[in-house]
C-alpha cells in the first residue's frame, strides 16, 4: 500500500502513520461533502455507491447503516489483502468494481480529485449523478445516512445527540482507533498506553452495559452501532494480531451480549466476515507478520441467546 502525492500514486509503504513517541495517528479524511436535501448531493440512495473493504472496520460501520436501514447503495469490495497497489479489486466475482471497473482503488480517487496527496482509505462515497466523491470519512457518511435517510432505527435521535457523541469520542480515541494505537504501536510505551486506554474503556462500556441495555439508555443508537465493528474483530482479530489480549470480548458478559444482540440484528450478520478479518489483519507486514501466516483459529460462536432484553 502507498501513498498518492499530487495525484501520482507512489507504491512504496511508507507504513502506519507514526509520530516520533512511536504511537499511532490516523490521518485526517479530506474529502468532506454532504448528502442533504437542498443538494448538490440528494437523499436519493441509487444515485450512490460505496466503496468498501470488509474487513476495515471504518468501512463496516457505513455496511451496517446500509443493511440497518436497507438502503438499495451498491457496494464494491476490495480484496481484504492490499498489495503495494493499495486495495486492489478483481475483473470479476466477489472483490470486483462492478460500477468502474477499475483495479484499483487510487484510480477512484485520481478521478475524484486529480490533484489528490494523502492515503488511499475506504470507505468511499460516490455519486454517479455527478461523477465525483462525496466523502471518504466514516463517520460523516454514517451520519449522513442516518438523518437523510428514512427506515431503520432512528441512529441519531436529536434528544441523543450530544450522548452519542460523547459516547463516539471515547470510543473512537481508545477503542476503535484504540485497537490500532496498540497495534501499530513502535515502542514499548506507546503501546502500553495504548493498550491500558483500550481495556479501561471495555471496562467502563461493561459497567455501563451492565444496567442500560444500550450505551445511550434504552435506545439503540449511532454510539453503538460504532462500537459494533471493533467488537467483531477483537476476539479473532486484535487479540492476536494487534497484541489487545488482556481480555477476550466473549470475557465480557454484557459486551458479548451487546455483540450478539447487534449481530442478531436484521442484515447485520451479513456484514460479519470473520475469514477476512484473518485474512486482512495477518497479512503479511514487515513490522507484524513477516511470514504472513494466517492462525486457523479461534472459532467464535455468535450464535446463543443475548438476553439483553433483561437489562435496563
Ligand atoms: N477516516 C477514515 C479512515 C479510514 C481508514 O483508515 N481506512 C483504512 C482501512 S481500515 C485504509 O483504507 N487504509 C489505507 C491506508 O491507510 O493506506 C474513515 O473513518 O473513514
């Protein structure tokens, strides 16, 4: 995977974005629009299409608002292993571009904006009305999905606000990103802190989860349907790869419940690929995985009663 500087992709990896303590940071999304009624970008769902991965985690949580609210956007699948191409797509079947055909990703985002510098990420948002990105920052897309679009729970209830955005900082900084923090880590000391933030935040979500049945009350919301793609990954994924391994989710009765209880959810078991998450994770890198062997386990049942109804 590389980097496209002024529009020319450069293959070379220049690896996770590190600052000089060796911790972790995310770059910045920079292609910001969005979908509202008075346009250009119109609340009108088959004018868009997605571009997705399955196993980044940033990507799921837009699938889970598409299957959540059963919202008729295509989806373009990369293949889970990036190559010095970045994420590469098939001429056909499953991890194929059905709506440009392309190879790869960096070539959407050359047409996008030709003069683009930064990294080539999903999930991206595209309009074929007017040929050109929306956006490829997640968490604007799930929010723009969840209050220009009818159907589905209501994610984003204007009462919940300012919860759920509480709720999505925390998380976002020392659970989602939190994952990577320790992941990506390249000291010692990064990824100790990165690693005591995650695991006292999981606590402090089980706490919470143990008398409401959701992290807002007793309404499903955005906060938890941000929470859901770090959950699903953990157990097979981060535990191992990314060295989270102080506890299991499945450790966790009331996350693990809260897990189930999304998971069984319509459409979202759909969204839950736990071969590709493998796949992707163990991939082979230099700095985690060099021989880029795959573990065959472990095997997570997500199967089994949640019984979430009984709290709160
Ligand atoms: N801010 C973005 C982050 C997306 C992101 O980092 N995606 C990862 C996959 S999990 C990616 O495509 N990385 C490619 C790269 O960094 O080169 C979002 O949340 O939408």
């Amino acid at each position: 995977m590389g980097l496209m500087i002024e529009g020319t992709y450069h293959a070379e990896d220049p690896g996770p974005d590190t600052q000089l303590d060796g911790e972790f940071q995310r770059q910045r999304a920079t292609i910001r629009n969005w979908i509202t009624a008075d346009g250009p970008f119109t609340p009108d769902a088959v004018r868009y299409h997605l571009y997705a991965a399955w196993n980044c985690p940033w990507a799921h949580r837009v699938l889970l608002v598409l299957a959540l609210k059963n919202l008729p956007i295509t989806v373009s699948y990369a293949r889970p292993r990036r190559t010095a191409d970045g994420w590469i797509y098939d001429a056909e079947g499953p991890f194929a571009d059905a709506l440009m055909g392309v190879a790869s990703l960096h070539e959407v985002y050359a047409r996008a904006r030709p003069a683009y510098t930064g990294r080539i990420t999903v999930p991206l948002l595209w309009d074929r009305e007017t040929d050109s990105a929306v956006s490829n920052e997640s968490a604007d897309i799930v929010r723009m999905l969840a209050r220009q679009f009818p159907g589905g729970p209501e994610l984003c209830p204007p009462d919940l606000e300012e919860e759920i955005d509480r709720w999505n900082a925390l998380i976002y900084a020392r659970v989602n990103n939190g994952v990577y923090r320790a992941g990506f880590a390249r000291t010692q000391e990064a990824y100790d802190t990165g690693v005591t933030a995650l695991f006292e935040t999981l606590d402090e979500i089980e706490a919470r989860l143990a008398t409401a049945r959701y992290l807002c009350g007793d309404r499903f919301t955005e906060a938890d349907l941000r929470l859901f793609p770090t959950l699903a990954r953990f157990d097979v994924a981060y535990h191992y790869a990314f060295k989270c391994n102080i506890r299991r989710i499945q450790d966790y009765p009331h996350l693990w419940g809260c897990a189930r209880e999304i998971y069984a959810m319509p459409g979202v078991a759909g969204t839950v690929t736990p071969e590709i998450y493998k796949q992707g994770y163990f991939s082979k890198s230099p700095l985690r995985n060099p021989l880029g062997i795959v573990p065959a386990g472990p095997v997570v049942d997500w199967s089994g009663p949640h019984e979430r109804h009984l709290i709160g």
